[in-house]
C-alpha cells in the first residue's frame, strides 16, 4: 500500500511538472473538539489531523488540474482520508471547445450542487454534516458559443460517495467514528430482546466501479442577464442500496447485509436572473430511481421518485454577501419490503439527509492592513419537516505570510424525538481549530 502511494505522488508530480501547472502546497494541523455536554457517540472527545493540500490553481487553468487533501488522524487511523475531489487533463480542441479527462468537478445542477444533495456528483461524506461535491469520473466535453453552450459526458467507471469510516468486530459496530451512526444493537422478538450480529458482503469492486455514466446540460444566456441551464443523466446512485436478512440463531439475530448499486434517471432546470449585485433563481430536480432486485429473503428498499425545488437570492454589498434559500422535496421516500419489516421499520438505505429546509447566510471577505485576509461566513439552517436547527460559523485568516489560520463550529439542534437523519447527530456540536502552512 505504501509502495502504490508513493508511486501515485510521484504521477502527480510528474504531470504537475510536464504540464506547467501552478500547484500550491499547503501542509495542514486540524483539531477537532466535540463540545456537547451529552455527547457520548465515542469514548474520545477530541482529535487532531495532520496532512496536505494539493491545489492547482482555479484562475488559472492548466494541461493537468488537482485538488487533492489527504489527512491522518493521530491515534484513529480509522478517521484518515484522502479526498480527491478534481484530477483532470484538459484538451483545448479549438477556442470554443475544450475536452476534459478524469475527475471534474462541474455545475450540473444548482440545487444539487448548493445543498450536496449529490444526485448528479458523488459526494465526500466523511462526516455526512459536511458533504462536499466531489467530480463525475470520465469524459467531459464542452462547447460554448456566444450566449449558449452544451456539456456531454461520458464514462464506463462509476464511483460512488466516500463515506465515514467504520469498525467491525466479531458481529458488532464499534463506536469509533463519530460521523458513524451505529445501527440497532437489539431487536425485540415476541417481547424478547436478541442482540443483533452483523456480517456486510461487500461486493466486488469491478462489480461497482465499471458501469456506464451518462449526462449532458445545455445552457442560454450571458455572464450577465437572465439564464437557464437544462440538464440530465442516466447513471447509478451515488448511494448504495442496502438488503439485509435477519436469522435467528438461539441467542442472538444475524443480520446478513448486502449493498447494490442502482439505476437512476435525473432530470434538473435553473432559471434566475444575475448581475455584478448578485443572483435571483429558482431550480427543480426530479430524480426516478429504479429498485434493485435482492435474492428471496432479504428484505429490501423500494424508492419513489422525487421532486426537489427551491429559490434562490444573493445579494453583494462589499465587503458583506447575503443570500437566502430554500429547499423542499415532495415524494423520495424509502419505504421497506420483507419479511422482517415489522420487527426494523426504518430502512437502512435513505436517499435524503434532510428533505425540507431554510437557509440564511452572511458571507465577510475584506483585507486588512495590506497583509490579512479575513474569510467568515455565518450559516443558520432551520427545517420544520425534519426538525432541526443547525448554525455554522467559519473564520479563516490568510496572511502574506505562507500561515493561514481557521475556525469553525458547528451546532446543532433536534427535536428530541425526531425520526429524520438528522437525529442521529443532535450531540455532535463541535468546534475545529486549524492552521496551514504553504510550501
């Protein structure tokens, strides 16, 4: 594993070289304290990251293009990372075409793309609070001309989201993630509790990762002005289906799980207006998943289509950016079929964090004294539908110096006995602390 690392860096390196690509290098120190007096999700409170960035840079686009973070946690190596989220060769084939291959992150969908729905992108889920859009795999090609353009893409390799960690042994989830919500450890059987034992059949990798992908987006209107953007895609869920079957053994309830990939079409449309004072938009995305077929006995998810819509605003007023959003999502649910439904009611397979959601924002970028930068963004997310109340705050400071510097927390707020995702983290207030060092 050590060897295939080092000989990946040394690719990286190599095309950086060829290619000419500016590439910043940021060394990074992270530490991540849970601060909620109930929190009880692991038996450790804190934790510190160490690792690098690896960032081209966006204004300036090269041959070969990454933005690559690879991060180890001291003590839990179960919670290090590496998050590839572009890696990508781009061809110009004339001055109104170009030619992408690899990973490229792309504006498929406002919606999917503001609130990580991560329809049309996989996501990186490392913690499942804080998703980041991580690019299609594949053959992109794009045309613009004057007032419209037109993006196809292609691929016989999917990838699915990254998601957090997690340890098993002998039958049982170990609390050793915090982003891991652990599934039930009992089941109740005419009145008697059985603890559960679990055994995941992961599936092959060539199995998951070499199926076909397809999407293409067309769009009308200027830099400024009114806009519309229309897109589409054939291709697997980025989120695995999940089958189980429970056996009863004496004592105890095997629970034999097995994951599958899933067809989906998706279909999406922006429309809004923009101006150097900022945007007005409203988006739509309508998502029809087919339902994978499971062996006879397992119990398995069925999914319905979904509608998901929402408005858009954005207001500049240097140094200050305001806007506001919404989210709202008719049908998408998850409903279950089996032969233990009545004993686990709620499916392990969901397609939604949350389905129904406001958000303000306040963004502050401004440079002091000639030397500092100061980046803060205030963020609070409150849903009737899912009951939660979230509030973000994120400062970072970049100096002229190779230093920056960062903080942010993260609150969260649930009704007591809500059965949205979001329940399984009402006790995962925590604030992070961070600097970086350019090299």
């Amino acid at each position: 594993m050590k060897i295939t690392k080092s000989v990946f860096v040394l690719i990286i390196l190599a095309f950086c070289s060829v290619s000419h690509s500016e590439m910043k290098t940021v060394l990074r120190v992270d530490n991540l304290s849970f601060i909620s007096a109930d929190y009880e999700t692991t038996d450790k409170k804190n934790y510190t990251f160490m690792g690098a960035t690896l960032l081209s840079d966006p204004k300036k686009p090269e041959l070969f293009m990454l933005n690559l973070t690879g991060v180890y946690a001291l003590g839990n190596s179960l919670l290090s990372y590496l998050d590839i989220r572009e890696i990508y060769f781009t061809f110009k084939i004339d001055y109104e075409s170009s030619l992408h291959l690899g990973r490229k992150l792309y504006n498929w969908s406002s919606l999917d793309s503001d609130w990580n729905l991560g329809f049309y992108q996989p996501q990186f889920r490392w913690s499942p609070l804080s998703p980041e859009n991580q690019g299609l795999t594949g053959l992109l090609w794009e045309k613009n001309i004057s007032i419209w353009g037109l993006s196809l893409f292609a691929s016989p390799v999917f990838v699915p989201d990254q998601g957090p960690g997690y340890e098993l042994k002998e039958g049982r989830f170990q609390s050793s993630n915090p982003w891991f919500p652990n599934p039930p450890k009992n089941v109740s059987i005419q009145g008697q509790l059985f603890p559960l034992n679990y055994e995941i059949h992961k599936p092959e990798t060539s199995d998951v990762v070499f199926q076909q992908v397809y999407a293409a987006q067309i769009r009308v209107g200027d830099r400024n002005g009114f806009f519309t953007n229309i897109a589409g895609a054939y291709k697997p869920s980025h989120q695995l289906a999940l089958g189980y079957k429970a056996t009863h053994v004496i004592t105890d309830v095997r629970i034999d799980v097995v994951p599958k990939t899933y067809y989906e079409n998706i279909f999406s449309a922006d429309l809004g207006y923009r101006e150097e004072w900022g945007l007005v938009q409203v988006a739509a995305l309508l998502t029809k998943p087919q339902t994978p077929t499971f062996d006879a006995g397992y119990n398995s998810p069925v999914f319905t289509d979904s509608l998901s819509w929402g408005p858009k605003l954005v207001y500049r007023y240097r140094p200050f950016t305001f806007s506001l959003s919404y989210l709202d999502t008719t049908g998408g649910e998850v409903k279950q079929t089996g032969p233990d439904v009545t004993n686990f009611s709620v499916s392990p397979t969901q397609r939604f964090l949350f389905r129904q959601a406001i958000q303000y924002q306040v963004g502050y970028r401004d440079i002091y004294f000639k030397k500092m930068l100061i980046d803060s963004t205030v963020q609070l997310r409150q849903s009737t539908k899912d009951e939660f109340t979230e509030l973000r705050i994120k400062n970072k400071i970049l100096t002229k110096s190779p230093w920056s510097f960062w903080a942010d927390i993260i609150l969260i707020e649930t009704a007591e006995q809500t059965t949205s995702n979001m329940g399984s983290y009402r006790n995962v207030d925590q604030m992070w602390i961070g600097a970086g060092y350019d090299i």
